[in-house]
C-alpha cells in the first residue's frame, strides 16, 4: 500500500495508537519504548505485515530534523543548570572528545576487518554511529525513574543532549571527504569550529532574545505560549543553520537557558513540550522503521554484529575512560557511563545523509547503521537497570528522591504562610512577577487586590496596595522573598 492523502490520516493514527498501546506494556518485558515504536514502523512496512511501501530519505530527513528539535529542545527545557554545574566539564568533554575517539576508534577498526570500505567510508560510519541517543537516554531514564548516584543522571542527560552536534559535524565532514577523497583531513577543521562556535554563540543570543519575547510580548491566550517558542525553536536553528552554525548545538543551548529563566506561562510550555516530544520520538522512530528493509538487513548482520560490540565493548568504554582522565570518578561510575552509550534514531537520521548524497555504499551504511541502533537498544537498553545494580551506582528504593508531589506534601505542615503588602515606593510595583528573582522554595498562592481575590502567573504586575498570600519553605526562604520584592518583613503578631 502506498502512503496517500487519502489515507496518510488513516494510517498516521492507526500506526500513533499502535505505538502508545505496545510502548504501555513494553517495560513489563524490559524492552525499551522507543524499539517497540521501531518495530511497529517495520511491521506496517513494505516487508512486514502492513505492506505501506516508503522509500523516501529525503522526508525521512527531514521528519527526523523536525522530530530532533523538539526532542533536544524538550530535554534542554528540563535541564536544571544546578544539577548540571557541578559536572558541566565532564559533560561537555564526554560530547565532544569523547564522540571523536569513538568515531576515530570505531572507524579504524572498521577499515581494518572490512574489505569493502574506504579509510573515509569507514570514519564516516564511525561518525554516524559516534553520538549517544538523546531520545533514547532521557526516554528510558525519566521513564524508569531511575536514581542513581553522585550527578550520575544529570551528566548522562547532558552528555546525550550536547553530543549529537558534534556527531554531525563530524558526518558532514567525512561526507564531504567521500564525495572528493582528494581534499585532507585538516579541511574539516575549519568547519567544525564555525560550526561549534557559531552554534554555541547563536544558541545562547537567541535564548536571551526569546526570554524577552516570551515575557513583554503580551498574548490573549495561554495556548499561543507554546506556539510562540515553538516558532522561535525553529528559527533559532534555521537561522544558525543558514549561517554556518551547527542548528542542533543552538537549540540546545538555547533551551538550556530558557528552561532555567523564570517564564510566563513556563509550566504549560514545558507540559506543552513535553507531550511533544514523546510525539516526535514515536513519529520519527515510525517513519525509521518504515523506511527500512529488514529482508536488506539479513546480509550485514554479521559484519553488523562485529561493529555493534566493538562499538558497545571497546569503543565506547576507551573513549569514555580517555576522556575523563583529568577528573576524579570512581571506576564503577566510568563503567555505568560506557555502558548507557545508547544508539538509537539519530544515528538512522544521520544514514540518510549518504543515501541524499548519492554514496556508492550508502545503502550499505544505512542497514549497518539500522542494525548497530537495534542491537544498542537491545543490548544496552534492557539492562541499563540491572547494571546499575551491579555497579553499586543505583540509589537503593528506600532513599530515593521523592516525587515533587511527595515533596510537596511532605514539606506542607513545616511551610511558612504569610500575607505581605505592597506598599507606596515598593520597587516591586508595577513589575511583572516573570521579572522579578522569586525564589523557587516560595510562592503566591493569591493576591488580594481591592477586595477581589484571585491566583497570580508570571504575567501577573503587582500593583501598589496588593496584599499577597506567599507560602514559603522555611522563614530563610521569606527572608528571600523579602528581598525580591525590596521590602522589608514586619515580625507576625502570634
């Protein structure tokens, strides 16, 4: 069958439902959600059950384009800058040396025991499969809930979600090595670094422009919020893009900041997001395994296979343990981050280049790819769990964090309650809540503003005469309150 208007509505949702039913029970049976969306794409598709016949990497593409920058952009918008400070180096040098020695690592072992490819067609396999899945980390990770020990979590998120730029660049630049053999290697390195710095430039001055537009900008509905940053995600990697810059590194970036700014409307941007991107993944590993032909796939699996546990056994752990020498980590840590190297949709996304670009051996490449992702998922993706048990890095059930709601509730009964004024010559007045430093660890549960009570948001300017009912954790998070709004507290009357 032959995807049609007609009936693309028909079997986009026929297909969405079957996802989200299988992806429900997949963790009964240790199988990670986003395989379970792959193999739904490759049974509807023409050699699977379905018989739906796609044979298009030119939308694949571009569906995959689409699909990573929500994805990344979700995940930059749930990064918590503290969480992340205390390991930042360790991330950024884990998503940009660590991605090159693999890349190095893995394509000098695949010119070695292959035959049939080129030293540059066997980097730029290495390239393609040298980045760690961001969908497949934070998917498997945030839905496990797992709890692990010593910023454990926040440097695999981060890793994940910085090293898919440099993984580009590094496809891009052998690309264009296979396609004219004749240039040299030290060419690419004005490449990566336009890329790199304009990227990490771009993605920082477009979070900064959009922190203002999101919180001047004055919009009747709460709905057109997450319509406004989806509008300023896209040009924020278009316009790098179209520059010279690396589009994936600029959003992420660009989330990053954003997701650690106070926002209006910040709370159904980030649900917004979040629906979004689980959206994204399904649709983009659907339309991967649509694409793919798994009778094509039966001929690499052996060379497939050898490249797979190189890739999981040496070249990711060598990589990893090069990496972090110049920082103190216990050895069971180094191993659990070798062991979460999981290869998922970006490395099928980034196949499609060589087949756009007409490579000799790109259909070669693709089904390798394809092969090395699944076995990924397979592998290292049903065991992330278990090895974390083995290692000593997962925090046992009874001290894990607890849940917000949890926390919240629990914190409830030794919460501070009190009502503060705004008075005359209040710097506070006339400013929106969004642009004032609120601490985190308070709240205003309302305001009472001429007799009229009523629940404030970010977009709400406080007014001379305001009384509001803030709740705050503890009297040292008043006290921050108090500063905030540049008043100075009266001793409560007992």
């Amino acid at each position: 069958m032959n995807i049609s208007i007609e009936n693309i509505l028909l079997v986009g949702s026929i297909l969405l439902l079957l996802s989200i039913f299988a992806g429900k029970t997949s963790y009964r049976f240790g199988v990670p959600t986003l395989l379970l969306f792959l193999t739904v794409g490759m049974i509807a598709g023409s050699d699977g059950l379905g018989g739906i016949h796609f044979d298009n990497p030119q939308i694949a593409q571009f569906l995959g384009i689409v699909s990573l920058n929500f994805i990344l952009f979700s995940g930059g918008l749930d990064t918590n800058w503290n969480s992340i400070k205390p390991i930042w180096k360790e991330g950024v040098v884990l998503s940009t040396l660590g991605v090159l020695l693999t890349a190095v690592t893995l394509g000098l072992f695949i010119y070695w025991v292959t035959d049939f490819f080129t030293l540059y067609e066997s980097l730029l396999l290495g390239s393609i499969v040298s980045s760690t899945d961001a969908a497949a980390v934070f998917s498997i990770l945030r839905s496990k809930s797992m709890a692990l020990k010593t910023n454990l979590r926040p440097t695999l998120e981060l890793e994940s979600g910085s090293n898919d730029p440099m993984a580009y660049v590094l496809t891009i630049a052998f690309l264009s090595l296979v396609m004219n053999p004749e240039k040299s290697v030290m060419s690419i390195i004005p490449l990566f670094l336009i890329q790199m710095l304009v990227g990490a430039a771009m993605g920082y001055g477009f979070g900064t422009v959009s922190k203002l537009i999101i919180n001047r900008i004055k919009l009747d509905f709460e709905g057109l919020y997450p319509v406004l940053v989806i509008a300023l995600m896209f040009l924020t990697f278009s316009a790098t893009d179209f520059i010279g810059g690396n589009g994936f590194l600029a959003i992420y970036i660009c989330s990053v900041y954003l997701g650690n700014q106070n926002l209006i409307h910040k709370k159904t941007i980030l649900k917004v997001f979040d629906g979004l991107a689980w959206l994204m993944q399904i649709v983009l590993f659907l339309t991967l395994g649509l694409l793919v032909f798994p009778s094509k796939i039966v001929p690499v699996i052996g060379i497939g296979l050898l490249i797979s546990l190189f890739l999981i056994f040496v070249a990711r752990p060598l990589s990893v343990f090069i990496s972090l020498i110049p920082f103190k980590m216990k050895l069971r840590r180094r191993f659990y981050i070798s062991w979460v190297g999981l290869r998922g949709a970006v490395p099928i996304v980034f196949a499609t280049y060589p087949l756009i670009a007409g490579v000799e051996k790109a259909d070669m490449i693709f089904n390798i790819v394809f092969f090395i992702s699944v076995s990924s998922l397979l592998l290292q993706g049903t065991t992330l769990s278990l090895v974390a048990k083995w290692l000593h890095v997962a925090l046992p059930e009874k001290v894990k964090p607890a849940s917000e709601t949890d926390k919240l509730i629990a914190e409830l009964p030794k919460s501070v309650f009190r009502e503060i004024a705004i008075v005359s010559g209040c710097t506070a007045a006339n400013k929106k809540i969004v642009e004032l430093a609120f601490p985190k660890s308070a709240l205003i549960a309302m305001i009472i503003r001429e007799g009229k009570y009523f629940t404030p948001d970010g977009s709400t300017k406080l007014l001379e005469g305001d009384r509001l009912m803030v709740i705050s954790e503890n009297e040292e998070a008043l006290n921050k309150v108090a500063d905030c709004l540049n008043i100075k507290l009266q001793p409560e009357i007992k």
